[in-house]
C-alpha cells in the first residue's frame, strides 16, 4: 500500500494459503456510505479538476476501512457555466447523471447528455465535461478502473507532447487495436434507450450489460430498480460484488453471507442470519462478493435504486443471479 499520493491497486499478501482472515476484515467493513464518507478529496494526483469544478470519492481500492477495488465509485459536480481540465486515461468511465444537463468532448467530438443519462468515456478517450448552463450538474461515475491497472494499462495524463519525441516515428492511428465496430456504439443511453420490465429481481431497466452491443461500455454492467412503497426486491446470489446508489426513498437492505464448504467438491453454506444495513437517498451500499442480497422499500415511498458491477466476473463464469425469492410484483 502506497503511504503517499494515490493507491491505484491494492496489495494483497498472506502468510498462509487461504485468505479468511482478509475476508473476515473485509466483511467486517461498513457497508453503508453517505456523504459525509470523502475518502479522497482529488487534491493529490488528479489531473481531471478544474478551479470551479469538483472531484471527490465515495469508494476506492486505497479505502480504510476497505470495501472493494473491483467498482470504484466517485462523483464529479460541474457549476454553471463552467468545465473540468481534460484528460486521458486507458480505463472506460461511466457517468450517471443526477443532475443537470451538459456536454462531454471525446476525442473531439461532442456528446450532449441530461439527467438520468447513462454516459461512457471509452478506452483510451481524451475527453472533458462541459456545464453551459445555468443550473449545477452532478454526476455519479462507476468505473473498474483497478482492472485496467492489474492488466499494466496505466498510459494516462493531461494532453500534451510525449517525452523523449526523437525515440518515436509518426503518430499513428490508435483505434487500429480496438474492438472492431465500437466507433458504432452509443456513448450515451438515455431513458428512452431502456425499457422497463418486470423481473424475478423487480421493475428493472438495464442500461448496460455484455447482451447490450449497441453501448459502448466493456467493463461496467448496471441497471435501476423501482421498488414500490412497502415492497421488496427478489431475494438473489451472484458471485460478483455490488455497489448500489440510492437514488430516492428509503429503506433497508439484508445481506446473507456464503461461506465455501470445501469437500470433494465447493458447497455453498448460506449464513442462517442476515447482516441489516439502513439504507436513504445518497448513500451507497456495498453488497460484497458471494453474498445473498434483498432489498425493502420500507420509509413509505418507493425506493430507487443504481446499481453497478464489474464485469469481468461474468467472463470468469459467473454469470448466473440464482433468485431464493421473487419479487412480489413478478409473481403476481
């Protein structure tokens, strides 16, 4: 762990071969957040803010207490009539927006988004966010910005020359590498690029996940869920961690945990008792990996809620959400 400047990726180290202790401290962990929680504040090694713009953190792999490396989460807040520096960086972003309306530059083209837009920076982006009006915007960004640093993928700054020029030839195209057809992709979805419907989980609208092809995001998947006043979400396991951002309401959320029984082949061993974690609007919720999960609408109005998760466990092979329990909407 880095004792000075930003930590990019957590270190992991053990005496032994099994990682319980790790786990144990981990789960140990707060799950909720609000936002009274800045665990950094951009005032070190951030090349995105600008005088009027701001950056600050909810959740990131440099965390005490730690929750997870695997969904970073941040908000960036843009005042009227004003923008933060441009920048690039190898890593996708996604931005929700929670308020306001605005612009983004992307490799010099420009892409107009409002609230409850979902908005991509893509891999390898020079990009920057613009506020021309008069009402602030905010918004929410999720990133898997650790898996990037793990893979060695760290070219990333301000614009400007590259040093040692005379090492170098001419510039060349950079998209040659990318993932054919992405310059086709969307890189905003907006409400009207969703649907609505009725899941095991509840009233959901995907915004993105690998069926989606036509958004331009590889690394985050993400959706919303309305719950109505004095109901529940299904009651689901998936191996990936979660983060959730509650965007109006209320409630509660119960957290099983699974532990592994290792015998001639991996048992899951469900907790008999949940974790109980109170949940408003503004917090962030953390659902840790290989957890049980349902959520309550239980304030008198409905809850609504952001959820984000990294990819990549689905390319590992665990892309499956297996439902204890449906939603009451779902069955009825």
């Amino acid at each position: 762990m880095a004792k000075k400047g930003r930590t990019f990726v957590r270190g992991l180290t053990s005496e032994t071969y099994g990682l319980g202790e790790f786990r144990t401290r981990q789960l140990a962990s707060k799950r909720v957040r609000d936002d009274t929680v800045v665990v950094d504040d951009a005032k070190v090694a951030h090349s995105g803010d600008s005088e009027k713009s701001r950056t600050w953190w909810r959740i990131g792999p440099g965390d005490e207490e730690f929750l997870t490396q695997t969904v970073q989460v941040h908000f960036v807040q843009l005042p009227p009539q004003s923008s933060n520096h441009g920048h690039g960086h190898q890593n996708e972003a996604a931005f929700y927006i929670l308020e306001g309306r605005g612009y983004e530059i992307h490799d010099d083209q420009r892409y107009d988004w409002a609230k409850d837009d979902f908005v991509f920076v893509h891999t390898d982006s020079v990009h920057r966010h613009f506020n021309p009006y008069d009402e602030q915007a905010t918004a929410l960004v999720v990133k898997a910005k650790s898996t990037w640093m793990f893979m060695g993928l760290w070219q990333q700054g301000r614009s400007g020359p590259i040093d040692r020029p005379d090492e170098f030839g001419p510039r060349e195209d950079w998209s040659r590498v990318w993932t054919p057809g992405v310059l086709d992709r969307k890189k905003v979805i907006s409400p009207a690029d969703t649907t609505w419907e009725t899941t095991p989980l509840g009233r959901q609208r995907v915004l993105t996940s690998p069926e989606r092809t036509d958004a331009r995001l590889f690394s985050v998947d993400a959706y919303e869920l309305d719950i109505p006043t004095g109901s529940r979400s299904g009651k689901y396991w998936k191996m990936a961690d979660e983060v959730l951002y509650i965007l109006d309401g209320g409630g509660y959320a119960l957290q099983w945990e699974v532990e592994a029984e290792i015998a001639e082949k991996y048992y899951a061993r469900v907790a008999l008792e949940p974790s109980r974690h109170e949940i408003k609007k503004g917090d962030t919720l953390y659902v840790p990996q290989n957890h049980i999960c349902q959520l309550f609408a239980h304030d008198g109005t409905p809850l609504k809620v952001f959820s984000a998760q990294n990819r990549i466990f689905k390319h590992l092979g665990y892309d499956t959400v297996h439902y204890l329990e449906n939603a009451p909407e779902y069955e009825g």
